[in-house]
C-alpha cells in the first residue's frame, strides 16, 4: 500500500484549502447567512462602545448643573442627566464596562465550567465528585444572593464582580457538559477514534466538545444576558460598579429618581440593555444552528491538531509464531454491585496473516467483548482483562502483549498496528467533522506528516475502498452519504494507516443484501493488496457471510469457544450441538415454498443464553441441548480435539453427532 503520495492542486482545491473559496461557500448557505445581522448589530455596538466615547467629545464625568436633566438637543442628542452629564457619552463608556463586565465573566465561566464538567463526565468517579457534584452544590443559592455576600466582604469593583459572576455561573457550563458527555462519549464514532489510538484530551477537545457545544452556545448567550442584567442590578444597589465610572446601572439608579421629570433618562439605559441581550440570544442561535450540520450544513473546514504517535514502550515475547494476532486464555470480567461476573473464560483464537477468522454465536456469547479486549477498548474500570494474553504482531515485527500493555502504548497501537469496522456507520462517524477531516485525524495521530500529505492518502483512500466521486465525498458529511458509502468510509478510515488485523464487528449488519455482498467482497480485495496480507477478526452471527468469506470459524457460546474449525469442517460435519442449532437455523431455498398450503417454519433454539452471573454447573449449552445427560451437567467439558481434523470440540458426545 502506498503511504503517502502528494496532492494535486485540484485535490487540494477540492478539499476546501483556499479560504476565500471556503468564505464563499460557507456565505452561500441561507442558514448561515442568519449569523450575518446579529453578528453586524452586536459588532456594531462594540465598536461603538470602543471608539464612540472620543467622537462624542464629551467627558462623561464633566458637569453642567445649569443643564441638568435638560431634554434632547443639538450640543446633546440624548439630553443631559441629574447632574447635567451628557447621557450619550455615559451611555457608551457604560456599554465598555456592561459589555466587558459580561463577556468577561461569560469566557471565565465557560472556561472553569466546561473543563469540570468534561473531566468529571469523561473519567467519572473521584473525579466527578471533585468536578461535578461540588460544583453542583453552589446552583443551591441564587447568583445574585451569592454575588450579594462576596461583594459585600470583597468590596464592590469591576475585578470583583467578574471574578463572582464567573465561578458562580461556572456550575451551570459544568452540569450542561457533564450531561452533554456522558450522553456521548459511549457513542460509536467516539469508540471509533477511540480505536484509532485517541488520547483522553483529543478524545475531550476535538471529538465530544465538538458534538455537545451547541447547548453550550446557547448557555453562553443566557450567562451574557444574565451578567449585564445582575451586573447593573448590583450597581444599582450599590454594590456593583463603583462611581463615577459610568455603568448602565448607574445611570439607570440615577434616573429613577427623576423619572417624572425626565423619562427618558430612564429610557436609554433599558433601551441599550434589552437591545444588546437580544441580540445576543440572536447571534448565539444563528451560530448553533449554522455550525452544528445535525440542523443545518456548515460550510467551513474544522483542522485537527496533529498528534504525533509515541513508540512502543512495552513489548512481549515473540510466542506469537506465524500468527498476525495470537490470543490465549483470554479471561474478561466485569465489576457489578452483585460481585464480578465473568464475560469471557479462556477464550484462544489465532489468527494468520492473508486469514479471515470468523467468530460467530447467539447476543451474549461474548464476541463482542472479545473484539474490544482485543482492541484495549473495555470500559474502564468497569472491565478488566483478569487473564491470558493478546499478543498482537506490530509492522516492525515485534510482538506486544495487549492485556498487560499500558494505556499510552495501546493508544499508539490503536487504528496503527490493529483496526476496527463498528456495526453502525452513521453513528460511529464524527456527526459535526467531514469525511476528509476525519480520515486526516487518523492517519495523523499515527504518522508524521503534513495535512496536506494526509488529505492525499485520504483521497487515495476513498479511490482504494471504490467510493465514486471522492473529491467531493471529502467534504461531505457522514449524513450526506449512503449506507453502503458510509460503511466504505470506515473501512477507509481503519485501513488507512495499513493495519496488520482488522476487526469487523458486524460490517453489514444494517445494510441490504446487495451492498453486503459488495462490502464483504472489498474487504477481501483490501486484504490482499496488503503486502504480507491481512489478518481479519469477523465478528457476525450471519452463518451465510461465514460460508461465503471465512477461511475458519470459531464458535462461541456463554464467553467460551465451544467449537473451532475450518470453513468446510464446519459446515460438513459439524462437532457440537449448539453449532448444529445455529445451521438449522439458516432459511433454506426449499423453505420459501409452502408444504400442503402451509410455510414451514423456521427452526429456533430454545431457551437463552444463561446470565453471566448465573451459569449454570457443568456444560453451559446442556439446558438447551436435546443430546445432553447427566454426565453433561456434572463436569465442564473441555475442548476435545477431533481425530484426524484440526476441529475442536467442547462437547462430550462430539463423536456421536
């Protein structure tokens, strides 16, 4: 496979590289263009509250006691106050101290509540109670009331009221966050960058952060709002802004008094306070409608930052033979309230380089806990690899233990030396992030390159996985594609950085029978473009796709291999009887036509599969077997190997069947 090759320039014009192409399309859109007069009115009163106070010419604290409260005129449009100071000028120098006051606490805000709440959603425990739930505890009392106390000690200031303001509506960014995270950070597409080697801060910052700021936008605008407001209300008690600088509280304090006499001193204050949180909400709106491609299609470019992968720091001895993956005696348990409960027992799988292994079995036999032990993606600490081994062949030849390997250099092996294909593509792609930015942030994290050396091998890539038009798929998003494309997509995106095994967890499950077939068949065309060939893990329970594809099977029932055999001998004479379940349950041609006007039906296996908490003594399948004996439920059997074959068996009666 060819790792890297240069961009032409139509490549990189077509991957959205120039800006002023990327400012056109991204003003284009008519949702986005919604951004355009809030973000010119809120503009607009910030460059006024900048640079209106030196054209006025008037100094707001200057004092003409002859004009006091005087109505509008042509030396002072908006009148004069109490004291006879010009009320336009006051009014400016106030939108400095209101707007700063609010943005300020606003950024502070989101920066202490946005970094608690993702640190205490992402790892939880301890962290979450030292994050989340002390921070939780301030939203008890009302900001205003707080912010009244700790002025009152502290001492009224602009320095004071920011530094308030910001950690008392800090709680409220952490709780959003924290819900916002644990509502996606079990998601599939963030278990896919995950299976990339994405470290917990690229994992926090550029994949969650991304997919829950539109609630935090919208946060962001109501803390802007709610600051001016308890900003002026504290200056009008008193305990906010302290005089003679002018806040819109201040004037609005001074103009109460003399509402009678000159209502419109009372009228610009509010008048500038509601027009500026108005716009605000507007802008915040806009800008989560036009960024977030879940409601409307953005049309910008979001760079990733390039993570350099580390080297392996940890290695095993080299017991993996001729074997691309090598896993033996695999134990994966899980912690419950009730005690650990054993989700794999003893599970041993070998797999050849140019080899595709297919694991089959019923929900709850324990293949998919067997894929994400192999991968290092157990939820941790609630799973743990308890024993065996997972030695896993790295492109340098060396072997690494993957069960007793840290986290940094199972990060580093992730989406590098082993891949993985999720079930559902729409969900395990980035749903705010193209395609061409999301296969760069893969081969990025493992290799050391330039984006532009990325893109090309991301548009290789899509040309490898025969995705039409890949130019332009580039700078799509995963919600614009199809099934079958999507799925293509992720084998583009696992395959990019030439992996030595490739996991497939159900690769087709949710696609139609046509676009399975093609699927399946370019995974065996990707696998034997790899020079040394690729070894392929096929997680699936469709006993056709193991027929048509698989070199050989292994059966799993309740987190045990029950039976293991190549393709033929499997399917010819198979050795257990939960495996000849599991073929008299495949729809047979002669099935489809009706028996004296009746359809037969499809055979079933009765009962479950047992709880992993409640296994039963002796062998597991035996309660649901029609050849078990007592000897079957006295003793666990072991796996026999059948003569003159390389079957196994975990079954005591494997000759009799």
């Amino acid at each position: 496979m060819t790792v890297f090759s240069k961009a032409s320039p139509s490549d990189v014009q077509s991957s959205g590289a120039r800006p002023m192409t990327r400012l056109t399309n991204f003003w284009s859109d008519p949702r986005t263009r919604r951004i355009l007069p809030s973000a010119l009115v809120l503009g607009f009163l910030i460059l006024v509250a900048i640079a209106g106070p030196p054209l006025i010419g008037f100094d707001p604290l200057a004092m003409d006691m002859a004009g006091r409260l005087a109505g509008p005129s042509g030396a002072h449009w908006l009148g004069q106050d109490e004291f006879g100071r010009d009320v336009l000028s006051r009014l400016l120098y106030g939108a400095r101290t209101s707007l700063g006051v609010a943005f300020a606490t606003a950024i502070l805000a989101a920066a202490v509540g946005v970094a608690a709440g993702l640190i205490g959603g992402f790892f939880g425990g301890i962290a979450e109670v030292l994050t989340v739930r002390l921070s939780e505890a301030m939203l008890c009392f009302p900001p205003i009331l707080l912010a009244l106390l700790v002025v009152a000690f502290a001492g009224p200031g602009a320095g004071t009221l920011i530094v308030t303001l910001g950690l008392f509506y800090a709680p409220e960014f952490a709780r959003i966050t924290y819900g916002e995270v644990r509502a996606v950070q079990r998601k599939e597409f963030v278990e896919a960058m995950r299976a990339l080697g994405a470290g917990p801060v690229r994992l926090m910052g550029w994949t969650i952060l991304p997919n829950i700021s539109a609630p935090l936008f919208v946060q962001f605008a109501l803390v802007i709002a709610s600051a001016i407001v308890v900003e002026s209300g504290l200056s009008f008690l008193g305990l906010g802004i302290v005089p003679p600088t002018p806040s819109w509280g201040l004037m609005i304090r001074g103009a109460r008094s003399y509402l009678a006499l000159n209502p419109l001193g009372l009228f610009w204050p509010c008048l500038a306070l509601v027009a500026t949180m108005f716009t605000v909400y507007s802008l915040c709106d806009a800008i989560r409608d036009a960024f977030d491609p879940r409601t409307a299609r953005a049309g910008r470019t979001i760079r990733f930052r390039a993570v350099a992968g580390g080297k392996m720091a940890e290695s095993a001895p080299a017991a993996i033979g001729g074997n691309q993956l090598r896993v033996s005696d695999l134990v994966t348990r899980f912690a419950t309230p009730a005690g650990p409960i054993t989700a794999v027992d003893g599970v041993s799988i070998s797999l050849k380089p140019g080899e595709i292994v297919a694991v089959v079995g019923e929900s709850g036999s324990g293949k998919s806990v067997t894929s994400l032990s192999v991968m290092g993606l157990l939820p941790r600490p609630t799973a743990r690899i308890a024993g065996g081994s997972i030695l896993l062949r790295r492109h340098d030849g060396s072997a690494l233990d993957m069960a007793t390997a840290s986290s940094q250099v199972i990060r580093s092996v992730q989406g590098n030396d082993v891949a993985m294909i999720f079930q559902e593509p729409m969900t395990s792609l980035n749903p705010v992030y193209r395609i061409g930015d999301q296969i760069v942030e893969a081969v990025r994290a493992h290799r050391r390159c330039s984006r532009s050396e990325a893109l090309a091998l991301a548009l290789e890539m899509l040309r490898k996985v025969r995705i039409n038009e890949p130019e332009r798929r580039l700078k799509q998003y995963p919600h614009e594609l199809s099934g079958g494309m999507r799925q293509r997509v992720m084998i583009a995106m696992a395959l990019a950085c030439d992996p030595g095994v490739l996991i497939a967890d159900e690769p087709t499950t949710a696609l139609d029978v046509t676009i399975q077939a093609e699927i399946l068949k370019l995974i065996k065309q990707l696998q034997a473009e790899r020079m040394g060939g690729m070894g392929v893990l096929l997680i699936t329970h469709n006993m056709g796709i193991v027929a048509e594809v698989a070199d050989r099977v292994v059966v799993m029932y309740a987190g045990r291999v029950v039976e293991e055999a190549t393709t033929e001998e499997l399917f010819a004479r198979p050795r257990h009887p939960y495996t000849c379940s599991l073929m008299r349950c495949i729809p047979r041609p002669d099935q489809a036509q009706p028996e004296n006007g009746k359809r037969p039906r499809l055979s079933m296996i009765p009962g479950s599969v047992p709880s992993p908490a409640a296994m039963p003594a002796g062998c597991k399948f035996a309660d649901r077997c029609e050849l078990a004996i007592d000897a079957c439920r006295q003793s666990d059997p072991a796996l026999y190997q059948v003569d003159g074959s390389s079957q196994k068996s975990r079954c005591i009666r494997w000759s009799e069947l």
